[in-house]
C-alpha cells in the first residue's frame, strides 16, 4: 500500500515545527494541501513555510524525527505558527525601515 504525506514545515527561533497528514487517498491530502494554502495566502506567508507531497508505503514517517522537529498535530496550530514567524519577522526588521505602502512592505519583507 501507498500512502501520501503532506508535510508542512516551519522554522521559528531555531525550532523546527512539521504538519503532517497521511492518506492513501492522494485527493484528500491534495484537498488538505489546498486548505493549507488557502489559510496562508497571504504573500507575505506563503515565504515563511514549505509544503510537500512524498510517498512513501507507511502510514508515518519514520524520517520525520521528534528530535529535528516538534510536530504539530494540527492544520489550525501550523497555521498560527506560520502567523507567529511572521510577526516575529516583521518585528526584527522593521525598527530600522520607513516603509510607505503595504506593497512596499511585502516586496521588503520578501527580498525584493
């Protein structure tokens, strides 16, 4: 049997947390996928996480280690998390900018 992983990972302050959902169904984690990335639309968001779809023929991810990661397990908590770094972003790097517009916020924020 094969099984399909989202996995959605974010890093704050050197702690690294991983969503992860598992189904044979590759639809369903698909749809998941997509709710994800709906709740984090945002442009200035969207920066901040990584998403994937891996295979593997086990329900868990055996590489995914509580060691390296502190996983989250669920949609809502990751994406408050995601949320949380980019405050945490913005407060590191704003004292020293005058920004005038959003526009000009997002393109700063995102390396542009």
């Amino acid at each position: 049997m094969t099984y399909k992983h989202l996995i959605a990972t974010v890093e704050i302050r050197g702690q690294h947390y991983a969503y992860h959902f598992a189904s044979q169904d590759l639809q369903e984690v698909q749809t998941k996928q997509a709710l994800l990335s709906k709740k984090l639309a945002d442009k200035m968001l969207r920066s901040l996480y990584k998403a994937s779809i891996v295979e593997s023929s086990h329900e868990h991810l055996d590489a995914l280690k509580e060691e390296t990661f502190k996983r989250v397990r669920d949609l809502e908590s990751f994406v408050r998390l995601v949320n949380d770094k980019k405050l945490i972003t913005i407060a590191h790097r704003l004292p020293d900018r005058e920004m005038n517009s959003t526009e000009q916020l997002l393109d700063w924020f995102n390396g542009d």
